[in-house]
C-alpha cells in the first residue's frame, strides 16, 4: 500500500519530462508546467516532436514521464496497428493521469442543402472523396451505415483535403462532408452566401443507426458540439476527450501529487491557453466512463480520497487492466515467435504484421472500444 503524505511536505522529485505534439502540445503543457515548477521547485522540462509514435515511445521506455493522447491513437498502439507495429512501438501497460482536451467534429451540408437529417443521406448522395486518408474516411462509412447505404451509393467528388472539401460542399459539387467545426475552411464555409447547417449526429433518439455507426467505428463518442462556428454550436456531433498517461511503472506518490495539484489548482491556469478549460474533474469523471485505459495507481488514490472512486470504477478497471494485459502479454509473444523465424519486426514488412494479426486472431483478443457509462 502506497503512503501519500501531505501535499505541503511532499518532496517533488527534481524533474517532469513531458512531451507534447510540436507547438499546440508544447504550448498546452508549459501553460500549467511554469506554474507547477514555480510553486514545486520542479525541473519541468518540455519536448516536442511532431510524430506520436515518438511520444509514446518515450513514455514505454521511461524516457519521459507524461504525454497526451485519444481514443483512436491508443488504440492503434495497444493494437500495434499500421506504424505502431514497431519492436519498441506496441502495446505496454499505460495508466491515465489527468484530463487534457476535448474536441468535436461533425458533419456539415450547404444552409439550402435537402439534407437535414441522417436518413435524407440516401443513394446518389454526393460526398467529397478521402478514401485513401485513414484519419478521415472511417467515420465517413460509419455515417454511411449509420443511414443505411454503403459505399456504392454514393457519387463520390475528388477532394485535395480538407479546405478542398469545405469548399465543395459551399459550390454545390457535394451535398455533405465531415469536417472540424474551428476549422479556418469551416469558418470561411460559414460566410457563404447560403450559410451551413449540422447534421446531428444523437444516438439517444436513434440507438439502433448509432450501433450501425459503432459497430464500424468503435472509438467515437457524441455529445453537443461545444466548440466552433456558430451554426455548429449545440448540434450533435462526434466528441473526443485526450487524457495525459504514464506508464504503469511511475511512481504512484508522484502521480498523486500531479493530479491533486492539477485539480486543485486549475482555477489558476484555466485562462493561460484555451484548451486548459477542459482540465476538469467533472470531465476526467466523466471520461472515465468511457475510456478502456485502466487509471495509475495515484490517480486511483485521488479519487478514493476525494470519495469519487465506486465499485463500478473497479469493476471497469479491472476489466481494462486485463484487455491492457492481455495485448501486452501476446505482444511479446508473438515478438519471440518472429525472432525464432528470423521475421523483421518492422510496420511496413508484411510477414511481420500478419504473424501478429494472425496471432490476436488466434487469441480472440478484442478490439478496444469506448463504453457508453461504467454500466
């Protein structure tokens, strides 16, 4: 059992490496870091790197100590998906820490446009083509099953990228595109003449398209767009909370100790950059309910002594420490059976990446998914 001594005696160890993503996430972390080494005495020391296999990295071989990420990145690395595939890039038994951000995106038609409803998205729909983007083109098929139709019914505009295809859709060329509601193209889409409109996205008034949209892609939650354009502002669309993790092996007083200051202390950095709003309790509470990332031992503590840790906390991260387990266990297993057959342990080399799909296969290992509440 881990002794947690008083916030005011606790000896800070004498450095914080934190690694955020090249200006946004070095910019978010110094926001809140100063104040904590001001106060501490800590050494904070930021890196950025634009690459998340990098970060994540660093935090598996203990070269720093927190970084930030969301549902479908984590699951892609304890998946050891695409370039996660990696001798040193795969699963490894992360813990959640703190909250850092949300997000929101949803999907936007033309102000005159006859779309104004999911089922309205009916064969001939026109929609802008990103298929051969990854980030973007899942979600588009879970809104085409969500409505009912497949890929062969939609007439697909060839689209450069993203402002290409904000741009579409204001000219009339597409009826319908997914799109980042703070988005510079989304703004300007905005000013058009005939304005844009939101296409709510709401599972609670239809259960039955949202498990289509799920059972395509696993990882999304929805909620009112909170954030972006006004026409976007209340209609709902797909939400995303980034929660700052460590790995298992972190000392847990120390972990404590951040997450109390963080929490304790976030009426003093709230207003020093704009994502800092969403550092709150009631939203790490809340993604709590959702996430599969078991929670660091500390951060555990915290919220037992707060009174906010329940039997259903338990219960799911006993659950997400087993699947967290599980991965990493067959992980290297299956890095020793490609050692024995001389396999390069390589993202792009194809012997590789099917010995580890056949082998989680073999193991009926799930995917990860998002929970809908601990229940």
């Amino acid at each position: 059992m881990v002794q947690i001594t008083s916030i005011h005696d606790y000896k800070w160890p004498e450095e914080l490496k934190a690694m955020g993503w090249t200006g946004l996430g070095e910019d978010i972390l110094k926001s809140w870091a100063n104040l904590l080494s001001a106060e501490t005495g800590i050494k904070v020391t930021v890196i950025g790197t634009p690459d998340t296999v990098t970060r994540f990295r660093a935090i598996h071989n203990g070269q720093a100590h927190i970084t930030a990420g969301g549902a479908g990145e984590l699951a892609r690395m304890l998946e050891a998906k695409q370039r996660y595939a990696g001798r040193e890039t795969g699963p490894f038994p992360l813990r959640v820490v703190w909250v850092q951000s949300r997000s929101n995106s949803g999907f936007f038609v033309r102000g005159d446009s006859p779309v104004r409803t999911i089922y309205d998205i009916k064969p001939g729909i026109r929609m802008p083509d990103m298929r051969t983007y990854i980030e973007d083109q899942p979600i588009v098929d879970a809104l085409l099953a969500w409505a009912g139709i497949g890929e062969e019914d939609v007439v697909w505009v060839p689209a450069k990228n993203a402002t290409h295809k904000a741009e579409l859709v204001v000219q009339g060329k597409a009826d319908i595109a997914f799109a980042i509601p703070t988005a510079e193209s989304i703004k300007k889409a905005e000013l058009n003449p005939h304005g844009i409109r939101w296409i709510d996205l709401n599972p609670e008034t239809d259960p039955e398209g949202a498990k289509r949209f799920w059972a395509v892609k696993p990882l999304i939650t929805f909620g009112p767009i909170f954030s972006g354009v006004p026409s976007s502002i209340g209609h709902w669309g797909t939400c995303g909370t980034s929660l700052y993790f460590t790995r298992e092996q972190t000392d847990a007083r120390f972990v404590y100790h951040l997450a109390r200051w963080l929490d304790e202390n976030y009426h003093r950095f709230k207003n020093l950059h704009p994502w800092n709003e969403f550092m709150r309790r009631d939203i790490l509470l809340e993604e709590l309910k959702r996430t599969f990332v078991p929670c660091h031992e500390g951060l555990v503590l915290y919220l037992k002594e707060l009174g906010l840790w329940t039997s259903a906390h338990d219960r799911r991260q006993k659950a997400n420490i087993e699947l967290v387990s599980r991965y990493c266990t067959a992980y290297d297993e299956a890095i020793a059976m490609a050692n024995r057959k001389g396999i390069s342990i390589e993202p792009k080399n194809p012997a590789w990446v099917e010995l580890w799909e056949s082998y989680k296969k073999k193991l009926d290992l799930p995917p990860f998914r998002v929970f809908q509440s601990l229940n």
